[in-house]
C-alpha cells in the first residue's frame, strides 16, 4: 500500500537525529498552545488527621462503593489549577482538563452531566453505566485504572461498540465520566532515561526532545525489547497527528487508521494506549 509516510533512519541513528534537531531549524515545535486556567488551589497547610481525612472521603463514596485503604491523602495531587462545573444546581471541581479533583466529588448527576457535555445526547443507558461502575470499582477499589483493551475484554466488548458509546474516547470520555482524574493515582515507577527530562507520570516532559533512541530505551525500560515496523508504524502516525493537530486522537481513530483490533493493540503496547503508544510517540499525557 502506498505510504506518505517516509522511511525513518534506524533506530541506531537517532542519536544523530536528535543532534541535528536540536542543532537547528529541523526541530518542530509540537508542545500544545497556551491555555488559560485558573490559579492553582491555596494550600491550606499540611494534612492534621489523617484518619478525619480518610473519613471525609468515605463519606463521599456511593452507596456500594470502598475506598482502597491504600489510597493514602499524601498520595492525591492537589497542585492542579481547578475551575468549576455546575450540573444539576451542584458545584463540581474539576482541573483543566475538565476532570474532577478530587475525584471524591463524583455522583450520578455529574455523570449525566458530563455526558450530556461530550455530548451523549441520547443520555446514558445500561451499557454506559456498565463500563462506569466497572471503571469506578477498579478505581475505588483496586486503585488502579485498566487499560482500554482490557476494559474491552473485561466487558466483553470491542473498541467499535465502546466508540458508540463514548465517541469521544476512553480517557477523555468514559473515565472522565466515572470521574477519574490519573493524578490521584500513586506515581507509577519513573524509567531511569538520564538523557530525558520526564513528567510525573513518566512522560517526555517535552514533546520536542523526542528521538528514536527515546522509543528504544523507553521499550526497554518498560520490558518491550526493541520496536519493529509495526511499533513505530503506530508511532509515527501518532507524531503526524499530533503535529497537524495539535491533540492526541483518540484510540478508535489510532486503531482505525494502522488497521488494529484492541487484541491487537494490547499485543503491540502492553501498557496500553496512552500509557504505551503515546508514552514511546513522546505526547504528553494530557493532551
């Protein structure tokens, strides 16, 4: 099949690359425009009782729901700079993204609210409910959030069906409709890549500095081995996207376009899409 794409230098030769895009004009810029937030949120000192804390957030727990005791106060980032989101005649929290922080704050009318803002406009049924509860039990309780083609096979489901439920995406519309905000997860492990200033959650801190010796120590450090074609066929259509559009696609539009099943996906990026994929594409997690 015919390919715009060129063909990129080996993996070998990316040392070269990345001193001659930082050498000069070659670099694109790909970092996201400036956004307007709202100042971060005063501190208000240090936690004082751990225990009122941890019982101030049961009590904003569902019916049915626990909290994973492991889930400690240190470990929630409040440094993200919040605004508000009203719906049904309630105030809700959320950082620039529009997650909420704190995500203790979720209930069903911000559910219905939120999908009624990415614009569900058939309101949500029994198969949306389905994927929030088992996205919000994975996130209370396990403390953990799973990987979009484990969500399809936990559901027993495929990445078209989730698509017309949440046509906006997995991250940017199921788990921001179940209230999951990724900063209140404990930090993952950091990849010891010296060359690479990475952000809290192990991504290039900036998309420019990206290179192919990046991909290859980076699979390295998450147990990958070294990339194929096929991994950096993936990779490069990701960079493409991102420098004509200056937004991340969401997973059904990457799948669609390299012709990948979510089984398929999960066999290429173990870590999943924008936890693998991205991650090695050197795009920002929020995005």
């Amino acid at each position: 099949m015919f390919s715009l794409y060129l063909k990129w230098p080996s993996v070998a030769s990316g040392r070269l690359w990345r001193n001659i895009c930082r050498g000069g004009g070659f670099r694109r810029r790909l970092d996201v425009g400036q956004r307007t937030v709202a100042a971060p949120r005063e501190k208000k000192g240090p936690v004082f009782d751990l225990e009122l804390q941890h019982q101030e957030l049961d009590s904003k727990l569902v019916p049915g729901e626990r909290r994973n005791p492991r889930l400690r106060v240190e470990n929630l980032r409040e440094e993200a700079p919040v605004s508000k989101m009203t719906f049904n005649n309630k105030d809700y929290e959320v950082d620039e993204y529009g997650y909420l922080a704190p995500p203790e704050q979720w209930d069903e009318d911000f559910a219905l609210g939120m999908a009624k803002a990415l614009k569900i406009d058939s309101g949500l049924i029994e198969s949306h409910w389905r994927i929030i509860r088992y996205l919000r039990k994975k996130f209370i309780e396990e403390n953990s959030v799973p990987l979009v083609a484990q969500a399809c096979l936990d559901n027993d489901i495929d990445l078209l069906e989730l698509r017309v439920l949440f046509p906006t995406g997995y991250h940017r519309g199921a788990c921001k409709i179940a209230g999951i905000n990724y900063r209140y997860l404990p930090p993952p492990p950091t990849p010891r890549l010296p060359a690479y200033k990475l952000d809290e959650l192990g991504f290039l801190a900036d998309s420019r500095d990206w290179d192919l010796d990046f991909v290859e120590h980076m699979m390295k450090e998450l147990g990958g081995g070294s990339p194929t074609e096929r991994h950096l066929d993936v990779i490069r259509y990701l960079r493409d996207y991102y420098e004509r559009h200056q937004d991340i696609p969401t997973v059904y539009e990457a799948c669609a376009a390299n012709n990948l099943s979510h089984k398929e996906l999960l066999a290429l990026f173990p870590d999943g899409y924008r936890r693998g994929a991205c991650r090695l594409a050197g795009l920002p997690f929020f995005g």
